[in-house]
C-alpha cells in the first residue's frame, strides 16, 4: 500500500537509504565534505598562513568566550552565529565552535548527504524495478542546492568574498544573505521528498530496497 | 540603560575562479539592480585638487550636504553589530603584551596621564572601543577601508555620553557608526550625525597617533595595550583586508597596498588621481577648516608651515613615532596641538574634496 504523505515516504526512503551501505556511505561522505566546507564558509574552520594563533594563544588550547550563555544566539550575519569556543589544534588552524552554526551545517550537510543516497537507491531501484526516471539528476540538484547556503555563510566575510567574486556579486550576496539559508533548506528537502515519493510509487519492493536483491 | 548591545595576479585568479562559480546564481540579482553599484566614478572624478591651502578652502563648504551622504549610505556588513564593538576592554602591560610584534600598527593616546595602545590587528575585528577614562568615555575607532583611526567624544541631546557601534554601513568607503543613546549615524571621518535624531551634532575628537608598537612602546614604557580578551572570539593576527606587516620586510599587503590600481570595495562620491588612492594622508581640522598634507612630504621636509582658516598652522614629524602631527602656532613660539589622523587619500577625497591639500 503506498504512503501518500510526504514525511512517511521520506522515512520510509531515508530508512531504506541507510540501510543500503553504498547510499549510506555515499550519504556520510557527502555530508561530511559538505559540512566540512559550510564551516570553511562561515569561518569557523580557518586555515591560514602567516602569523599563527601561537602569538596569541598556547597551542594547543581551547578558549571559552568570556560570556559564551549569551553567545550562544548571538547573529554575526543572517544565520551565523558568534563562536564560545575557539579550538586551537595546531599552530595555523582555528576551529571556532557555534553550537547553532555546527546545527544548521550538520542540518543542510544530512539533507544534501540523503538526497545522493536515496537518488542513488532511486536510480538503483528504478532500473532494477523497469522504471524510469531522473532520480539521479534530483539527487544532484538536492546537492547543488545546498550550496546557496554556503554564500550565505562568507557574506559575514565581505572584503573576502569581495575578493573571490568580485564587488557586484559580494554586494548581491549580501543583499540576499538573510535568505540564502531558507532557499538552501527548501531547495535540498524538495528534490529528497520527490525522489521519495518516486520510490514510494514504484512501489513496496522498491520502497523496501528488496528490488536490490 | 544598556549601553552594551598574492598580488594581483593571484587576486585576480581568486576573482575569476569565484565569479565562475557565483556568476551564474546571481547574476540576475545585478541586473536587478541589488547589489552595490560599482566602484565608478561618481559625481566629482577630478585629476587634481588645490595645491595649497588658500581662501577658497574657507569660502567653500569642505564636504557635500549631510543629506547627501546619507543618501549615499551603502552596506558593508550583515547588520548593525554584526562587527562587534569592544564594551569592556581588557589592557595588560607592555611587558605582557608579547603577541605584538615591533612592526605592528598600534594606536596610541595619552589620557589622563594614562598611555594606550590599541592594536591594530585587534581592533580591524571591531572597529570601535568604547573606552572610560578618569575624565570620562572616550570612544576610539577604527575604519580599515579608509585607513583610519579616530578618538571621540561627545555627549547626546539629554546629556548622556555617547557610546557607539557599527551600524553595518559604510559612506564613501568610510564606517558609519551609530550612538547607542540616539541611533543616529555618523560617518568616523566627519564625526558629525547624518541622520537621526542627533543630526548635525558633531563630536570632540581627542588625539590619536598611528605608529608601530615598537615606536610607542620605546616613547611610552609604562603604556598599557588592549588585549585580544575582547569578550569575542576571532582570528586576531588574521586580518580579512591584508596586511600592515606581511613577510620579513613587514611591508603593506592586499587592501593597504599602494600601486594596486584600482582596489576598492565600494563606491565613493568623489575622485581623484592626484595620488594613489592609498596614499596616506595626515589630515587636520580647525572649527570647519579642513587641510590634508601627504604624510611621505611630511616625513621628507620634516616641517610644512602653512595655515589653516587664516590662523598659522605647522605640520610636524615625529620621527620617534613616525606620525605627522599639526600644532597652532601662536606668538613667541607657543603652539597647541590640533587634532590630526592618518587617512587614504581615496576617503579624503571622497568627503573633503574642496578642502586644501599639499602633496
């Protein structure tokens, strides 16, 4: 019996998903990379040469925002929040702890991860099942729409992001960086709610992966 | 009250790989007209600017209207305290201070006795310290674009004194600031309200030296340095702009470097070629009289007498601290210090661009 509602078809997906090791291995790897560079993007994973945090700080060491309760919210930019620790592993890398910042990565980073692992179970099962369809191309597009949330992340970071793309577009990021992280969620949850709703359709067999063998 | 609230080659690489990537997601945004218009020239392009100081620097009015400049507020960051002011600021000793390197720009003062630094790489995180000497609050600022650093003071129309922040705004390059008790705006360099309800209302400025920590720390052993515990966490040492101390010859880099052509973030109401747009310049005011002398003459004569207002006014350079400073000279040798501070030529121009200049 198929499942008319979208949360249940996801479920069901993202439970089939993950219970196939190469959609889930594949799931992790791109959710890994992704949040990997969104706090590269927010600048809360900095690399950098030149002078090194041992000027200011021992290495290793950890510091704790000196009010880090009321820190916790506090915006620096639309969706970026202001670090309460700051983790300094090795001389010229800094990693600077936002609980929500990490939330919203790990958030965009699943859902981007899910929407190649169940386009990859979608594209499997579909031909396995004799049914057609674009699952991989919906899996790529829940990827590619998760990147809108990575400029939202640097306009915190204007003379950089000025640097890499220019003023014009700096200034349109800007502009628009309060919604970027909005547009990123809806574009990443809707291409994984209809690639879930095509494996819903092609049926139980595909929707329990047992159509894999 | 709550008070507290490589070279081009490599930049143009950077920008051509990033545009590739971005291009195509906003461009439409541009055509829209959303983002910042260019950095172009604008109302007042010129070649050249006076000379010398002379009667027509008194007789014209130095700056554009109030109302223009807050017509030409653009965006600079994501919002009002999105660069966060320092609101309890933490000092350690000289002798303590040893994430300073010689060559590092420091901004000092003496107040009440009392010599401060504040780091330049601490402050391009925050732009503004809002400070309390024995003698009261004193707000010392920071605007990187414009290469410039500036102590106020004032007090709002219901007699509490002025505490600021970054409004997130820039006008010709420049940080807007505004005041807690009013939330009006100021651009540092006018240090006067353009908006809001304390427009018109200009600020006391107090004296502030661009120097080098070594310099200040030779001149002033018993000084006191801001600390990087700011109460926020960021990659001091790491400025987003470039460098006043880059590699072993501690040379300018990225934004602060001269001789890159045309390098600017935003748009500016006025132009000029006369000097690259780096340039420093060491500014002076007197009442509404503005005088701007190129800081490198002024380090090679060593003394520029000119006036100012119709008053006798000497530029003079401080070798010991490598800053220009100007003093009112009066009769019998009497001189009292003017308020002077270093600033590209690109934003004294932008805002002065009828005021006198010797280059």
């Amino acid at each position: 019996m198929r499942s008319r509602a979208p949360a249940r078809w996801v479920a069901r997906a993202v439970s089939v998903a993950l219970g196939d090791r190469r959609s889930r291995r594949l799931a992790v790897v791109v959710a890994g990379l992704y949040l990997l560079v969104y706090l590269i993007a927010l600048g809360d994973l900095v690399i950098w040469a030149g002078t090194g945090s041992s000027r200011f700080v021992r290495v290793p060491s950890v510091e704790v925002a000196a009010d880090w309760p009321a820190q916790l919210l506090a915006q620096r930019a639309p969706f970026a929040y202001e670090p309460v620790l700051a983790i300094h592993p090795v001389d010229h890398v800094t990693v600077f702890v936002a609980p929500a910042d990490l939330g919203m990565g790990l958030l965009l980073g699943a859902l981007a991860g899910l929407n190649v692992g169940v386009a990859l179970l979608a594209t499997r099962t579909g031909r396995a099942c004799g049914v057609r369809g674009a699952a991989g191309w919906r899996g790529a597009a829940g990827l590619l729409g998760a990147l809108p949330a990575l400029a939202g992340g640097v306009t915190c970071c204007v003379p950089t992001l000025a640097l890499a793309v220019g003023t014009q577009l700096a200034g349109a990021l800007l502009a628009v960086g309060g919604y970027l992280f909005p547009v990123a969620l809806l574009a990443t949850a809707l291409p994984l709610v209809w690639n879930a709703h095509r494996l819903a359709r092609a049926g139980p067999a595909a929707a329990s992966g047992s159509a894999l063998g | 009250m709550n008070d507290e609230p490589r070279g081009v080659t490599r930049r143009r690489f950077l920008q051509a790989l990033g545009g590739l990537g971005l291009a195509g997601g906003v461009s439409f945004l541009v055509a829209r007209g959303i983002a910042f218009r260019p950095a172009a020239p604008a109302a007042g392009r010129a070649g050249s600017a006076p000379a010398t100081p002379g009667p027509s620097a008194a007789a014209a009015p130095a700056t554009d209207s109030l109302d223009e400049l807050a017509r030409s507020v653009r965006h600079g960051a994501p919002g009002k305290d999105a660069i966060p002011a320092i609101d309890r600021p933490r000092f350690v000793a000289a002798s303590s201070a040893r994430f300073l390197a010689d060559e590092d720009v420091v901004f000092g003062l003496v107040r009440d006795g009392q010599a401060r630094a504040y780091p330049q790489l601490v402050l391009v995180w925050h732009e503004i310290v809002n400070e309390r000497f024995p003698s009261g609050p004193l707000s010392i600022t920071y605007c990187p674009l414009t290469g410039s650093a500036v102590a106020f003071r004032g007090t709002a129309p219901d007699g509490r004194p002025y505490t600021f922040g970054t409004s997130g705004d820039l006008v010709n390059s420049n940080l807007l600031m505004y005041d807690r008790q009013t939330d009006s705006r100021w651009p540092q360099l006018l240090g006067q309200a353009i908006s809001g309800p304390s427009r018109g209302r200009v600020l006391e400025q107090v004296p502030l030296d661009w120097t080098s920590w070594g310099r200040w720390r030779a001149v002033h052993p018993d000084t006191l340095v801001l600390s990087t515990r700011t109460g926020y966490l960021r990659q001091y040492g790491n400025d987003p702009y470039g460098s006043y101390n880059y590699g072993a010859a501690h040379e300018l880099f990225g934004y602060y470097e001269p001789g890159q052509g045309r390098f600017l973030y935003f748009p500016l109401l006025h132009e000029s070629d006369r000097f690259d747009e780096k340039e420093v310049m060491v500014a002076a005011e007197l009442g509404p009289h503005r005088l701007a002398v190129r800081k490198a003459l002024l380090r090679d004569r060593g003394t520029i007498q000119t006036s100012l207002g119709g008053r006798p006014v000497a530029f003079r350079y401080d070798p010991a601290l490598d800053a220009g400073r100007a003093y009112l000279t009066g009769r019998g040798g009497s001189s009292k210090r003017l308020v002077t501070f270093d600033v590209m030529w690109l934003a004294w121009f932008a805002f002065f661009p009828r005021a006198a200049v010797i280059g």
